[in-house]
C-alpha cells in the first residue's frame, strides 16, 4: 500500500486512456481512439516516434493469404487490408497498389500456391490468381527465366510503415491527444478491484506518474518487460526476430516493378526482392531469433544469406549498386498469432503482445478491435462531431513542378536552400519537421520523414548542415545535437578547445 | 520564373570552374555566370586550409583558400557574374539550365556553351558493407575536413581512418594538430592509395601507424562507435580469421576514393566511361553533347590541383569559341584506348587537326604500381609513334604524356590511339 501511495506522488497527469509505445500500431490506435470524447496520452521511451519494428521493415501491405484461418492475425490483415488504402489517403501517406506475387519455381512450388490461394479464398482475399510462368516473366522481365508460376495478390502492395506512424500520431495530436516522447513505462499503478481482479490505473515513467481508466500496452518488441511487470504470462515467448536488408540505388536499371516472395517455408516468407515507396529495390529480411533487442548490427552471413535467397528470384543481380545494408527487428512470437485482450485478472488493462508479419497491413483493423476493447472496459464511447481525420503531409520539394517549386521559394525562401542534394531536401522542408505536431528532434528523424542523406552520397554533404539547422531551431549548442538515441552525439567540442579530461594533467 | 541568356555557364565554383569562366571570358565570350551552390565562390578549395596548392601555377606553397581567392579576384576582374547559393536541378541537352535560389526562386538560363566543373564526392559507408551497426560517428573524411575547417566543431576525439586517400592523412595531421589521437589508418590495398608526400607529411612525422593489407570488419557501439575491428586480408581481399584486432576509438573517418559527380550530366545525355566515372571528352573537353564541355575531378580524379585549373582552362577557352562561333566539329578524331597497365586515359577523343596546331596532352593513370623504370608507349594503330621513360609509376600519380605537333603525321587518318605501359 505504501508502494502506491509513493507512486501517487508524482502524479502529473490524469488521462481517460495512456498508450504505452508510438510504433506504428500505438498510433494508430491513439488516431482511432481520438474520434471519442476522450482524453488520451500515448508515451514513447526514444525520442522519436516509429523507431521499434516500425522504422525498419519491408513495408508490404499483406493481401492477407498467408495467415492462417481462424487465427486471430488471418481475419485482421484481410479485415485490415481492405481498410488500409482509404486510412492513406485520409492520412496523407504514399502507397503503391502494385499487387504481390508468391514466385514458384519448381513443381513442388505450385502445390504451395494452390494451398496459399485455397487459404486466401477461405479467408475473403479478393482476387487472387495464380498467373502462368510466361506471364510472370512477362510482368517482371528480371525473374528468373526457370520460374514456373506465381500467386498474384492484387490488393497486396507497398507502404510506407514510418510516415504512417508519423502521421497516424499527428492526426491523433491534431484531434486532441498528448504525446510525451522520451517518456518509458517502468511500471504500472494497480490497485485493489474485486475478489478477482486487480486494477491497472496508471503507469509510472521517467517523467512521472500519469493515471487512466485504460491502459494500453503496445510495445512491440518490449511487451514481455511490461507483462513481467503485471505477472501475464502466455504460452509463448517474444524473441526479436532480426531481418537483414540490403538497399539499392534508384538510379539503376537492373528494377523490379513490385513484391515478390519466394514460396514460404513454416518459419519465414524468406528474403524477398522488393521496392520501396521511393523506388528503391531491397533485398530482404533475414530471419533469425536474437536475445538482444537492440542489436540491429548487419552480420556477413546474413547478407550472404539474402544475396543467395535473391539470386533465386532474379537471377541477374549483382551487389555493385548496393547503397546501403540496414537490419530491423520484429517480435517474434513462437505461437505465430497476435494476441489482442484484456487479461482477465486485470481491470482497465488492454496487451498487444506478437504483433509481427502482417502487422501493418492489420494495423486499421487491430485499432477497431482495440476499440472494443476499451467500451467493454467500461469507458463510454461518444463520437467527437469535430474529428477530423485528414492530415495533410508538408510539401515534398523533389516531387513538386518547377512552377511549385518557384511558388514555394517565393513563399518561404527556405525551399530555396538544398540541403541534401542527392535527394533534393530544402531547408524549408527540413524546418517544417522540425516543428511539425509529432516533431523531428534528430538526424534520423529528419531522415526518415524527407528521405535525406538516403541517396549516393549517405549524408556525407548534409549532415554539417543538418546538424547548423537542429541547433539553430531547437536553441541548443551544436554539440548538444544528436542522430538518434541519447548518447549519439556528432560533435565532441569546438576546435581549439582542450578535450575532456586533459585539463589536468 | 526568370529568364536569362548567357555565353557560357559554367556549374561548379571549384578550381575547375573558376578558370573555366575566367578562360572563357578571354576566348572572347561575353556573358559568363558561375553557378556555386554554396555561399562563396572557391569549391572544396575553402574547407582544404592546409598548404600544397600552386605549386606548378604560382610557383608558391599556397593554401586552398590562398589559391582559390588568386582565381576569384582574376574572375571578378575579367567580369565573370555569380550566382551563389544557387542549385541546379535540370540541366537539358539544349543546354538549358533549371536552377534556383532563395532571392530569384527559379531560374532558368539558356546558354551558348555548358562547362561542366560539379568535382567529385566521396565514396559512402553504405556502399562497403561494413557488418555492426549503424551508430554515430561514422564520416567521410571531406565531411570531417568541413565540421573541423568551416564549422569549427570536433568531430570526435578518437579516431580510425579507413582508406588512404589524401583527404584522410591530411585530415590525420588536422586532427592531430587539435588534440585529437588518430589511432591508425588501414588500407586494403598493399600500397597507400594517396601521394607519397602526403604519407610522409601527414602520417610518418606525426607518427601515426598505416596497416596495408588490413580492412575494418566491425564497427562496434550503438549509440556512437566506440571501437572498430580490423583484419589483415588475403590476396582476394577477404579478412584472415584470427588477424581481428580491436581498436577503442570513437571515430571511423573515411577515405576510401572519390566518384565525379555527374548526375546532372546524366540529365543532359552525357555518356559517361565507365573506367573514370566521367564523361568522354575530346581534346576540347567537349563531351558527346555539342557545347557541352567538362574539365577538373568531374571528368577523372586529379592528384594536384594545378592540373584541374589546367583542364578548366582548356574547357573554359573551348567553351567561350563555341559560345561565339558555333564552330563545326571535326568528323575524324581519334579514339584513344587505354592498354596495358593503363586504368583510364584522357581525353578519349583526339581531334588530329588540333595536334598539327598545339601539342596536346594525354593523362593516364596505371592499374597497379611499378617501382621501377618503365615504358610508356603510344601507338596509332599498331604503329609507335612516341614513347617515353617513367622512372616509376603508381596507381595515385597521374602520368602525363605530351604528344607534339611533329607526331601529327604519324596520327593523321588513323582510327586508334593506343597508350600502355610496359615493364622495361
């Protein structure tokens, strides 16, 4: 009892409902959650939202003919799917409806084909087909010339899963909820409820205690330390699952045009040949199990690992174009279902836990599915009749006429300042992030929201500017200036300064 | 949008660029605009404030900015307008320039002559593969020269350098002069891919160790490096296992070769070769797309800055003719090969009519090093017409080859010009 009196202490805030963690699912759910008369806080422990699972992924956006029937992730991602197309628009964000393809190459492949469709069918996937091997080559003239057939998904396509957060999580401030970036969940408020069930009513951060009706817990890779916390124990573990990419000059003419899977085997869909939102093609995931949440470190062999599962897809590729290798990790859950609830001996208590592959794709529906759950824990929903669910992205320089272009400058001369010349990035474009409702505060973050420093050159002409820029918006010195997580730090001091330490020798 | 005419614009505010517009200016062009995206005229030449520069030109021991302001005063006086801060974004095979800027919006400018000086960028991290992580603290040495030089910020304490170009043991001085420890430089290779001057000047007096042979296999820490692991390599350049060697530093700076940047003349139809990374030009400069010229490190890197001036005065004087005259191509030039033991030549095109009136200059660059005296020979279809003694050649030491107007004769109605170097 003294515990939580000690708890209660530093209370800083009351909310209807707090969401712990600003992945692409978190923010989501605070969007959907912000059309009620509610008073929500969603919390994220970096300073950025989106760094979790949800910044480093292939970003395909599952037509939903994998996942098994009767799971609970087989009926979100094909609920989800056909939701998923009109939230971008709402929000603003690119995508591509290109279609995915599950490639066979031998006989044997096909058999799996015709049992991913009969699934896919069972399951309400529209139109699904599996085309010839001539039409595959056809379709993508780089395939390997052996293939013998594919299944077509032709809701499937690509996304762009962190300006989805992003914008998912400005929508949701727009309309009313608070964000506290930096902010990690080290506990939880429970109190007496009944004979059975205790009460979650509150968490308890780095920056204080905040109380709520309803807790949310979506914290992706970290949703086992928060469980442990509130003793929920399932029959599964949640191992980060590592997958490793390789990325590859746009400029280049060696290109597929859409997603291509090889036949899956019962523990991965295996390393795809894909592309990106921006045009880039990538190799990808790996898919190994690690101990070690953070470690997002490339290993040789599991580039050699893609480089090989690629081959077999597009038979021509060289790895002279690469630009960049990158790895992301994703909760790995043994049981291969999302788990979606309110643990009975809780009250006030909703878990995302194993929200892996199609998560994004799922994403809209799983909000829907979460908002449920909050009524029925007891929270009376009542429409807001001044939600508003269009965000509006800032302007894209690159992507604009030169009569635009000129019109921007001429309006803000800051557009009349590049930036990142590879990939065309203005001041003004830069600034505009900066102070955005969900804002850009690192390198990184300005990376992911323009697409800076991605292109030939890695950052090497914009990071001296971008790091003038942080410093003379945000009022700090540029030493204070940082690419991502606390600690990666550019600059060490001004020159001629005498370094740390040595001052007395 | 503004509208404007010009003789010759020339992109690219470099050493290349500035005698560029200053040459055409005196071939007789009348309107000459350098187009510098930066804020002040000069390039890399400004962040470069060590000393080196001029030699062959002044005579005089110069550095960047020294030398770069002797051709901003020369361009100013000969009446060559600016345009700073000013980015190009099209560039069509008509020679009409798309630019902008924060005063004019944007600009566009139809020319009578291109010359092409963007220079070059550095190599990526990205593209070497390096497993570990991504953390802070990774740079390429031009951008380290330009934090330390411009910005007056540290960029770490503690450092590696991969590669031995000259930016990188120049920057090992650098830093060493402010207090930084330079840890060790490795280089791949088994000889230093920079000048031997620079390897005595920068590493040997400051006592900084160079590892041949050896390249970095990780790169540790999360949040900023804090160490890095190198490993000798075997002859196919993969790492020996049980050579890893762990380095504490907080800092991996780069320095592994240069690229022309030439993006834009990609946009303008020019064809680039791919052994320089540049466009083909003739003995103008002038690329495929007529009145399209290039000169300096956007066409091949240069070792010495004297000879990308050299070159932008070339283009420059070719550029400002072409601008006035529109003068008609010679149909029968030479194409010149690169042979044994030669990894590029420039130009690849020779106009003969050209040499019978000036002798012309062949640059070349050897694949691998010879440190002993060699040949080198250049043939007109099979037949030597010059050859001429090396007392050594290395990869990082441009060669050149002064064909004289006497050898026209020899050159003339031939298809190929063939320069290799043979071991005597």
């Amino acid at each position: 009892m003294n515990k939580i009196k000690e708890k209660y202490k530093e209370v800083k805030g009351k909310y209807d409902v707090i969401i712990i963690g600003a992945g692409l699912v978190g923010s989501i759910i605070a969007r959907w959650l912000s059309k009620y008369n509610l008073n929500i806080l969603l919390i994220d422990k970096e300073p950025d939202v989106g760094t979790g699972t949800s910044k480093a992924n292939t970003a395909i956006i599952h037509a939903g003919y994998d996942s098994p029937f009767g799971t609970l992730r087989g009926k979100l991602v094909v609920d989800g799917n056909r939701m998923f197309y009109q939230m971008c628009e709402e929000l603003d964000v690119a995508y591509k409806t290109c279609g995915t393809y599950v490639v066979a190459l031998t006989d044997e492949d096909i058999k799996t084909l015709e049992k991913l469709m009969e699934n896919g069918r069972k399951k309400g996937v529209p139109g699904l087909e599996i085309i010839s091997g001539e039409e595959m080559r056809h379709r993508e003239p780089y395939i390997n010339p052996d293939v013998k057939g594919a299944l077509y998904a032709p809701t499937g396509g690509i996304g762009d899963p962190f300006m989805l957060t992003v914008a998912a999580a400005e929508n949701a401030v727009m309309n009313g909820t608070k964000l506290l970036l930096e902010t990690k969940a080290l506990d939880f408020v429970v109190e007496p409820f009944s004979l059975h069930k205790k009460k979650v009513s509150g968490v308890v951060t780095n920056h204080g205690t905040f109380l709520a009706d309803v807790t949310i817990a979506s914290a992706g890779l970290y949703c086992d330390e928060l469980m442990e916390k509130l003793d929920i124990k399932y029959d599964f573990y949640v191992r980060a699952r590592k997958g490793e990419y390789y990325v590859f000059d746009k400029a280049k003419k060696l290109q597929v045009k859409t997603v291509l899977f090889p036949c899956p085997t019962p523990v991965t869909k295996g390393v795809l040949v894909t592309i990106t939102i921006h045009g880039n093609m990538i190799l990808g995931p790996t898919a190994k199990e690690i101990k070690d949440k953070e470690d997002t470190s490339v290993t040789p062999e599991g580039l050699e690992e893609l480089y090989k599962g690629a081959k077999r897809l597009v038979p021509k590729l060289e790895l002279t174009d690469v630009i960049r290798t990158f790895a992301g990790l994703r909760a790995g859950g043994f049981l291969h279902d999302f788990i979606i609830e309110a643990p009975p001996k809780y009250w006030g208590f909703i878990n995302l836990a194993g929200i892996e592959s199609p998560g994004m794709a799922s994403s809209p529906a799983i909000a829907e599915y979460v908002v449920n759950l909050v009524q029925e824990q007891g929270l009376e929903l009542k429409k807001k009749n001044n939600w508003n669910p269009i965000r509006k992205s800032r302007p894209d320089f690159s992507e604009l006429s030169l009569e635009e272009q000129g019109w921007l400058i001429e309006k803000n001369p800051l557009y009349g300042r590049i930036v990142c010349r590879c990939e065309t990035v203005t001041e003004g474009e830069i600034v505009a992030e900066i102070h955005a409702p969900v804002p850009a505060h690192t390198y990184d973050a300005i990376k992911r929201r323009t697409w800076l420093g991605t292109g030939r050159c890695q950052g090497s002409f914009d990071t001296p500017r971008v790091i003038e820029i942080l410093s003379r918006e945000l009022g700090i010195p540029p030493t204070d200036v940082i690419k991502e997580s606390k600690g990666s730090y550019f600059l060490t001091r001004p020159t001629k300064e005498v370094p740390k330490g040595e001052l007395n020798d | 949008m503004i509208e404007k005419y010009c003789d010759v614009a020339v992109i690219g505010s470099g050493p290349a660029g500035l005698a560029a517009a200053i040459a055409a200016k005196k071939a007789g062009a009348q309107d000459v605009i350098i187009i510098e995206r930066d804020t002040e005229l000069g390039g890399i030449l400004l962040q470069c404030i060590h000393n080196g520069f001029g030699i062959e030109i002044f005579e005089e021991d110069l550095t960047g900015p020294e030398y770069a302001n002797r051709f901003i005063v020369q361009a100013k006086d000969a009446g060559v307008k600016d345009l700073l801060d000013t980015m190009v974004l099209d560039l069509t095979p008509r020679r009409e320039i798309y630019a902008f800027n924060k005063r004019d919006g944007m600009i566009k400018l139809d020319t009578g002559a291109v010359v092409l000086t963007m220079g070059c960028r550095e190599r990526p991290s990205g593209a070497l593969a390096i497993p570990g992580y991504r953390p802070a603290g990774i740079y390429t040495a031009g951008t380290a020269q330009r934090l330390v030089n411009i910005e007056g910020y540290m960029p770490g304490e503690r450092f590696v350098i991969l590669g031995s170009g000259d930016i990188g043991m120049i920057m090992a001085r650098r830093l060493t002069f402010e207090g930084a420890k330079v840890e060790r430089m490795i280089e791949i290779l088994p000889y230093i891919s920079g000048l031997k001057r620079n390897y005595v000047q920068c590493l040997l007096d400051y006592d900084i160790p160079l590892q041949l042979k050896h390249t970095v296999i990780d790169i540790k820490g999360r949040d900023r490096v804090e160490a890095v692991v190198s490993a000798q390599v075997d002859e196919n350049w993969k790492p020996i296992p049980g050579t890893e060697d762990t380095i504490p530093c907080d800092t991996l700076l780069l320095s592994v070769g240069l690229i022309p940047e030439n993006e834009l003349s990609k946009k303008a139809g020019v064809e680039l070769d791919p052994l320089t990374g540049g466009p083909y030009v003739d003995d103008t400069m002038q690329t495929n797309v007529p009145g399209i010229f290039a000169a300096g490190n956007v066409v091949h890197v240069y070792d010495v800055v004297d000879w990308v001036t050299k070159a932008g005065f070339v283009a420059g004087q070719h550029s400002g003719k072409y601008a006035i005259q529109h003068k008609k191509e010679s149909e029968r030039k030479l194409r010149v090969i690169a042979g044994n033991n030669v990894h590029h030549v420039l130009p690849q095109f020779l106009d003969p009519q050209n040499l019978e009136k000036e002798p012309q200059e062949l640059q070349l660059r050897v694949k691998w090093p010879v440190e002993d005296r060699v040949w080198v020979k250049v043939e007109v279809d099979g037949k030597l017409i010059k050859q001429q003694v090396e007392k050594y050649v290395r990869p990082s030491e441009m060669i050149k080859v002064i064909l004289s107007p006497e050898v026209h004769k020899k050159a003339v109605g031939g298809r190929e010009l063939l320069i290799k170097v043979e071991e005597r």
